[in-house]
C-alpha cells in the first residue's frame, strides 16, 4: 500500500515527544522513528503504566528513549515533560464512538481540554512544532467522538496566533488496519465465528495502514508552515467486503447502525475544498485568510507544489476513485499479528 523512505535528515538529532505513545499508532510509529531516522531522544509520554511497562520490554537496549507517566489532562506534566522537546506528536485521545456517546464529558476533558493544555505547554516550552493526530469523524461530525476531534483541530490552527515560535498542524485520516479494538482485529481473533455481526451492508470507510500514516505524519511534519490540515488520499471498502475477506463462512445478521456512525466517512467537506490544494499523495486544507494567516505568503511554498481543489469537492469513502479488492485487503492483514 505505501512505500516508506528513509533518513528523514530534518529530524536529525531532534527530541521527540508522542503523546498517547503507548497507543497503537504511538508504539508502532516510535518504533519506527528509532529504525529510521536519527533522532536524539523519543520520549513516550502516557498515563497508562502497563502498556508503559510492556513498551520498555520490547525496547529493551534502546538507550534513546524515555519513559513519561502523566495525562494529557494535567498541563503541568506537560511542561515539565516538553522541556527541551522539539517535535510533538499528539496522538493521545479516547477514540470509542458509542463508548463516548455514553460518557460525553470524559471525551471533552481529554480531546478537547487535554489539547488545549498540550498547546499552551509547547508554547511555553517553545518546541519548535505540534502536530495534532486527527480523524475522518472530525469532518461534518454526528457523534460526540468527531466534535471534540474537529474542536481539537481548530485549536491546534488556533494555536498559531498564539506563538512566534511554534507551528501547529493536523493530519485526519480514516481507520487504520490493524488498530487495537478494530473490527479488524475482531474477526482476525476469530477467523472461525460461526456468526458475525455486521452494522449496514452499503457502510465504506476510508483504510490506511500503519506505514501510511507513518509517512503522512513525516509528510506534515517537515513541510508544515502552521494551521494546515494534512490529509492523505487512500482507499475505501465496503465493510461487507471486508467480512467476506476475513470471515467468508460466517453468517451474517444485520444489527443496524450504532449511536454515532455514520454510513460513509468524509475527509474533505465542500467547504473545505474552497481553501484546499491537491498535492501528490495527500490534500492540504489550509487555514482562512485573516488577521492569523497571510495564507498566499505563509504557505507559499505548499501552493506551489500542488494545484487547488475543484469547487464544491469533496472526499467521502462512498464516492472514492480508489477502492481496496479483498485479495488486497487480506495481503495488508496477513503480516498482523493478534496479541
């Protein structure tokens, strides 16, 4: 699906910092900064001390990295954790739609609070840039999950106003093959379900797998100028066609769509595509013109490397050009292993 380079020379001997580190995106993402790149120090900064435990088993002998108990919640840890950071990766969120339509406020605290304290403490730390990990819920959301996520985007554009020194950015992108608590990983664990449970036959989504959003987030972060959003162009597919790879024996009973959900996913709105350039591989949205931004100076450079996005435009997982075939999906999941 993607090819990875390598040597990424402008994070040479820089500081790393990844928020939710000990996630499924985190812990894989900083194993693969410490393989291929030369980075000074990787700090992993979590509040959840087992999986802390069980990353620092798997990276026994790796002198480069740090070890970072706190929340996102509490903003003096994490002043006290970015002192001397360059790079900030925000990775850390409560993710569960129908979990967080039950406990609203907990998302709010975390996804929306717990930004903005990552904010304010980059900027007093002065690190030179903050990349916030967004989602394809955060546009035109319908569930508490994507409103906080959409919030936590337009305070990280926000951001920019508030800083000589550090730049702010997002990347959204869909669902990551192979995530924990996936509905990948669910059939994977049971290949042999005599029924499964399917919400809609017509539902898509957008799938990216981990080496892409590696290279997305490597994309954003050594071309970011401040208060752009950072979207990758990938494949959708058919959730139905997604059981047919995995489980092809199984049974199937509809239960219908969950508190939340959506039928397609979008990661590019029509309002979006006004202000957005196609670039090779990804979209950037940038920001509005206005007292924050001089949007054809500050990101000049960006412009010149693509061309704008057709009015009215928009990127949803059912209206797709590109599509994953279940022989493709199955060859994407056949090197995933199940804890």
């Amino acid at each position: 699906m993607t090819t990875m380079p390598k040597n990424f020379s402008f994070l040479k001997d820089k500081t790393v910092l990844i928020t939710g580190g000990t996630g499924s995106f985190g812990k894989n993402f900083a194993k693969h900064l410490l393989a291929e790149t030369e980075i000074k120090k990787l700090i992993i900064f979590s509040r959840d001390e087992w999986k802390h435990f069980q990353m620092k088993e798997e990276l026994k002998g790796e002198t480069r990295v740090r070890f970072f108990l706190g929340d996102v919640r509490d903003v003096e840890r994490l002043r006290r954790a970015f002192n001397g950071v360059d790079i900030v990766v925000h990775a850390a969120a409560l993710k569960q739609v129908p979990m967080l339509e039950y406990n609203p406020f907990e998302a709010v605290k975390t996804n929306i609070l717990g930004t903005q304290n990552v904010i304010e403490a980059s900027i007093d730390a002065e690190v030179e840039k903050v990349l916030l990990v967004s989602t394809d819920k955060a546009a035109q959301p319908i569930n508490l999950y994507g409103s906080t996520k959409l919030c936590a985007e337009k305070l990280t554009v926000a951001g920019n106003a508030y800083s000589m020194h550090t730049k702010f950015a997002c990347v959204r992108y869909g669902n990551v093959i192979g995530s924990r608590g996936s509905i990948v990983e669910t059939l994977l664990k049971n290949p042999k379900a005599a029924e499964v449970h399917i919400t809609h036959e017509e539902m898509t989504r957008f799938w990216i797998d981990l080496p892409g959003s590696f290279k997305l987030v490597l994309f954003a972060l050594e071309h970011m100028e401040g208060g752009e959003i950072i979207v990758p162009k990938i494949p959708s597919m058919r959730l139905a066609d997604l059981f047919t790879a995995l489980v092809p024996k199984a049974k199937r009973k509809t239960v219908g769509i969950r508190p939340g959900e959506k039928l397609h996913e979008m990661l590019l709105t029509k309002e979006e595509s006004r202000r957005a350039v196609s670039l090779a591989g990804y979209f950037a949205i940038l920001p509005e013109d206005g007292e924050t931004f001089d949007v054809k100076k500050r990101f000049a450079k960006i412009i010149k490397m693509g061309k704008p996005v057709p009015a009215d435009f928009h990127y949803t997982s059912n209206e797709n050009s590109e599509w994953l075939t279940e022989k493709e999906f199955k060859a994407l999941v056949k090197n995933f292993s199940v804890a």
